[in-house]
C-alpha cells in the first residue's frame, strides 16, 4: 500500500541520515588522525635529527684508523702507545705539538680472520685540535702504506651521517675538474667557491646541476 510504501521511503531516509552522519563523523576523524601522524612523524624527524646531532658531537675529536691488522697492537691492550707510535711512522707529528689520546679501541666484534678486513681502530682525542691536525697532515701526506696494506684515516661519525655526506662524492670530483674550490662542512653541507664568491648546498642533487651547468658553459667557452 501507499502508506506502507511511505513508511519504508522515511525508514530508508532515516538510515541514510544516519549513514551521512556516521561518514562524517568518521571523515573528521580520519582528517583528525592524519593530523597528528603527520605531526608524530614531524616529531620523530626532529627527535631522530637531534640523535644523530647528539651522537656526532660525541665523536667530533674521533677519528678512525683502517687498515691495521689484527693484534698489531700486541700487549698494548688500550693501544694508545702503539697508535702514537703507528702515526709518527706516516706523519710529521711535531706539526701537531704534543698530543693527547684520550682512549683508543677496535670497534666491537670478535677478532676477524687474517684474510678479512681488520676492524677499525677508534681513537679519541683530548683536544679537538689534535683530531683536525691529524686529519690534515693525513691528508697533505696522501696514501699511507703499511706492512703491505694501506693505511687510511677518517673522522669518526655515525653510519648515517657518513651515507649522506657519502651523496656528495660526484659534487666533489665534479668541483675537482672544474678547479673550484670547496670544502665538505659539518654535518653534510658543500661549500663551494665559484668566481670569488662562496656558495652552500645542502642538497647534493641541486649542487651537482648547477657544477654541471658551469661546467658545460666553461666547454662551450673553450
């Protein structure tokens, strides 16, 4: 009947009501739950940046020694001694003045097989000074060899760190061609001097197209 037929009409109307209702109900709490993973995840950037900022500064007078066999350092367990004495082998020292080894180790991990790469040597400065002397003089002084192994010297810092300045390396051999030059700042920042006036890129892809397009304007230029 007609009367039957109203009645399911405004049933079916109610349930629809209610249906809208619930949908934006739920809509505002989907937008309201996207708020605030997009704040959370904001938060942990921040809080992962501040980590990774905390654990860097704790390795700033920190380098790394690679390339030394396993044991060489022989009864000097803390090898501090060895370490001085491993590093006059290869650098003029008396440029550094007198220095100060905080403590020094193999990173952790069980001793590696003598056909395996040894574990590197951490060393720890007590004057921030000494670690940049060091990296300097290792660095003007070029491939260091060692009981027929090569000896290389690096600042310490985290994985991550070390992955993104890593970004950088095409930037750096393209600043090299072009004889530019530039300098890899803490923590992972180009410094670049192109005409007398010094340039920063913290996005290694922006760095390398605008090295890219200097460098096809000084071709066409030849």
């Amino acid at each position: 009947s007609i009367t039957g037929a109203t009645t399911r009409v405004a049933t079916m109307e109610q349930k629809m009501h209610r249906a809208e209702s619930k949908l934006t109900e739920h809509g505002e709490c989907l937008d309201h739950i996207e708020e605030e993973l997009e704040y959370q995840s904001g938060y942990s950037r921040d809080l992962w940046d501040r980590v990774q900022d905390l654990e860097n500064r704790c390795r700033r007078n920190n380098i790394q020694v690679l390339g030394v066999p396993e044991g060489a350092e022989g009864n000097d367990s803390f090898g501090h001694v060895f370490l001085l004495n491993l590093l006059r082998k290869f650098l003029p020292l008396y440029e550094a003045g007198v220095l100060e080894i905080e403590q020094s180790h193999r990173t952790l991990g069980l001793m590696l097989d003598p056909d395996q790469h040894p574990r590197p040597i951490i060393a720890r400065f007590l004057h921030f000074r000494d670690r940049n002397n060091i990296l300097r003089l290792a660095r003007e002084a070029g491939e260091l060899c060692w009981r027929r192994g090569k000896i290389m010297i690096f600042p310490d810092m985290s994985r991550e760190l070390a992955m993104q300045r890593h970004l950088f390396t095409p930037d750096r051999w393209c600043c090299m061609v072009l004889g530019l030059k530039y300098a890899l700042q803490y923590p992972a920042t180009l410094q670049v001097t192109i005409n007398g006036w010094q340039k920063k890129f913290t996005d290694p892809e922006e760095a390398l197209t605008e090295l890219n397009s200097l460098r096809e304007r000084s071709e066409e230029g030849e």
